[in-house]
C-alpha cells in the first residue's frame, strides 16, 4: 500500500473527487447524512457504507490498486477537514 500512496497524485484525487460529489450528492442528501462514499475518480463509481472503512473495502473489491476520494455524505467542508486534520495527527 505504502507503494501505491507514493505513486498516487492525492492532489489530484482530492480535487476531482470533491468535484464528482457535488455532481452527485443531490443524490444522498439528505437520505444517506452520515454514510460515507468512496469515489473512483477515473470510472465515477461510487460505493456506500456506514464508515468509510467498509466503503474503501467495498470499493477495493472492484479497484484493489486504487486510492479513493472518501467523503462523509452531507458533512461540510469544514467537518471534513476537521476530520483530515485529526487523522493526520494521530
């Protein structure tokens, strides 16, 4: 894994993957607040879960080498970094 995240552009993922979300949250909000989706950025697949553990996994199902843009439905931009900044701590 630690191969693939050197490999990766997250710049890239975080800004195309934030872009496909306001495409498409109209979509699970506010039916799915509090889910999280993981997005692959290249295909636009979404896959849904109650943490984003279970969504990176159900994703890694179809895309193992792939990173994804994981977001917390119906949270807003301050919650999500909020929630960056705390696991960068960590």
């Amino acid at each position: 894994m630690d191969d693939l995240l050197k490999s990766t552009d997250i710049a890239k993922i975080a800004e195309e993957g934030a872009k496909i979300y306001s495409e498409i949250k109209y979509k699970y909000e506010p039916a799915d607040n509090g889910k999280f989706l993981a997005i692959d950025i290249d295909s636009k697949e979404v896959f849904i879960a109650n943490s984003s553990s279970e969504a990176v996994a159900l994703a890694k199902v179809k895309h193992p080498e792939k990173v994804f843009y994981v977001v917390k439905i119906g949270s807003s931009a301050v919650e999500i970094l909020a929630h960056l900044t705390a696991i960068a701590s960590a």
